[in-house]
C-alpha cells in the first residue's frame, strides 16, 4: 500500500485516490490490531491466572497479597476489552476498587516510607487513568484497535510495577523480621530454601527476574591462621556492614557458612546485578580493618545467575539446582584468578 501511495505521489491529481488509498491502509492496520488484541486479551487472562495462583503459593505474604485484587480487576478490564462490552468494565475510580480502598486505609500504615507509599498511590492512579481512556474509547465504538492494544499493554505494564513495588515492600518486612546471624547480622541460612522459593513465587506473579549471588572471601583461612579468628570475625561483621551500604532495603544477603554468602536481589537482570556487584568487590578490596595494630585486607569472589520467571529450565523450581549452578559459577570466578564476579 505504501509503494502505491508513494507511485501515485508523482502522478498529477491524484489526490482523491491517495486519500482512497490510505484510508485503504488504515483498515488493514486495524484488521491487524484486531487479531493482535483478540490474541492478546485472551493471553492477559490466561497469564494473570497464573500470576494468581503464584500468589497463593508464596509462603510469607504481607503487603503483597492486595495485589490479587488488582490482578482480577486485570483480567476485568481485559474482559471489557475484548467484548467491547462495559457491563464487564471494573471501576475505573482509582480510591474506590479493592485495592485502592485498602491503600487509603491500612495500606497507608503499613507501607510507612512516605516516599515508596507515593510511588504506589501515583502508579495505582496511573493505572486507572489509562482504564478510563479506555473505557471513553470503548463508548465511542469506533475503529481503534490498535489504540486499544496500546493503552491495555500498558495497563499490564503498570499492574506489573504495582506488584514488583509491593514486592519489594514485603522483602524489606521479611528482612526485619527474619533470624539473623548473631555474629554478622546477615540473615540466618535455615530458612535460605524458603526465602528462595518465595521469592521465585514472586518473581512469576510479577514478571521480574531476580539474580542469586554466591560469594567467598579470597584467601580468609590465612587471615584466621596469621592474625586469630577475632581478626576473622571482625572481617566477616565488616564485610556485612559494607554490603549492606550498596544493596537495596529488599535485597537479601544471607551468612551461608563459614565465609561464605548468599544474595538474593529482587526484581533485577544480570546487566545491573553485574554492576552492583563488582561495585561491592571493588569496595571490599580497598577495605581493610586494624587489629592489634596490622591492616588486614582481602578480596572476594562472586557467582551470579539470574532466575527469569519467563525461562522453563528446570533449575528454576528447584533451589538446590539453582544454589549447585550458581557455586559452580563461584568456583569458575576462584579458578580464574579470584576477586571477579562470574
């Protein structure tokens, strides 16, 4: 159709068949945004069913359980839209839906950060002002499908932010409440299995990958053989106290063993966990402590993988598959010359 626009262009008043046309060519795109938005409707609900049911299957839920309301107000709109019928359309009122009136109430106690509690509201308001260009272009009847596929794709896009910024929320509360290691003040190792399971439930309810971290201090036996195991211990507090300055309120750094790591960083890929952590192992190998008067330092080594809720390896299910891969990937950044992340 282009080629015979552009063929016509050149031909003297042709203007009436250039508007014939491209009116032609409009049609087309919208039979086209149609099949897109009928595939993509029915794939909506299907995949917020499975967000759903994720949800059900964390085992530590605070804040991130309201986002199920807003889920199945999702799968409404997504309904509304593909019958073209507004009888299935949700409330487009931003502070009267489930989810909104519960943000109003006690979400606004609970979620006390003043600054993350703006964040939510503006996202949840966001969210329903698009519903409502939406609704308006329903009511119109007219032919603007590919309009429709747009403002409902972002509609997704926004449901998703919502439930990663809750997400991160509820790991910030699972960081205060967990056991610690009384000697470092990481979290303790007995509940690893859990905190991995749950965060990979949200991970698919959410759609965002996370990234697993396993590290080991470069050469600590011969800081605890030269210098005492005090010397040992006040490297492994420091060195927690240090990471801590780099990751977010919702990351989770775990005492393994020994000197020995664990990370789970939450709704995060590779490129950015990469840089975070060698921002931390460049940290570290510039740090030192005194004791009894010498300056003791070391460096780590790092392995990282990311676990995409959108991949179907079998790692992902399975913890112990996902921590043996990762230590391997330990190992490779040991065996290469340390102090690197791999």
């Amino acid at each position: 159709i282009q080629k015979l626009i552009i063929e016509r262009l050149i031909v003297k008043n042709a203007k009436d068949e250039i508007y014939e046309l491209y009116k032609l060519h409009l049609a087309f795109e919208n039979v086209i945004a149609q099949v897109y938005l009928d595939r993509y409707t029915k794939k909506l609900q299907s995949k917020n069913n499975l967000r759903i049911s994720s949800l059900s299957d964390i085992y530590e839920k605070n804040i991130i359980n309201h986002y199920q309301a807003h889920l199945e107000w999702l799968n409404d709109l997504a309904k509304a839209v593909e019958f073209r019928n507004s009888k299935f359309f949700p409330q487009t009122n931003h502070t009267l839906c489930t989810f909104g009136k519960w943000l109003q109430d006690s979400g606004k106690t609970i979620i006390q950060n003043n600054s993350k509690f703006k964040s939510v509201s503006k996202q949840h308001e966001n969210l329903h002002l698009m519903a409502k260009q939406i609704k308006n272009y329903i009511a119109k009847k007219e032919e603007n499908n590919h309009i429709l596929l747009t403002c409902l794709e972002k509609c997704e896009m926004l449901s998703l932010s919502l439930g990663t910024e809750l997400a991160l929320i509820d790991n910030t509360l699972i960081n205060s409440k967990a056991s610690k290691d009384p000697l470092t003040g990481a979290l303790n190792r007995q509940r690893l299995n859990q905190l991995y399971m749950n965060q990979l439930e949200i991970s698919y309810a959410t759609s965002e990958p996370f990234v697993l971290v396993m590290c080991d201090f470069d050469y600590f036996k011969n800081i605890n053989d030269t210098y005492g195991h005090l010397a040992g211990d006040k490297m492994l507090k420091s060195f927690v106290n240090l990471v801590k300055k780099s990751l977010r309120n919702s990351d989770m750094i775990i005492r393994y063993g020994g000197e020995e790591f664990v990370f789970i960083l939450p709704a995060i890929k590779t490129e950015k966990a990469r840089v975070l952590l060698n921002k931390i192992r460049v940290d570290f190998s510039e740090f030192f402590i005194i004791h009894e008067e010498n300056k003791i330092s070391t460096t780590l080594s790092m392995g990282m993988l990311e676990i995409d809720p959108d991949n179907e390896e079998s790692y992902l299910t399975d913890f112990e598959n996902a921590i043996s891969i990762v230590d391997k990937k330990l190992y490779e950044a040991k065996n290469s010359g340390r102090n690197k992340v791999c």
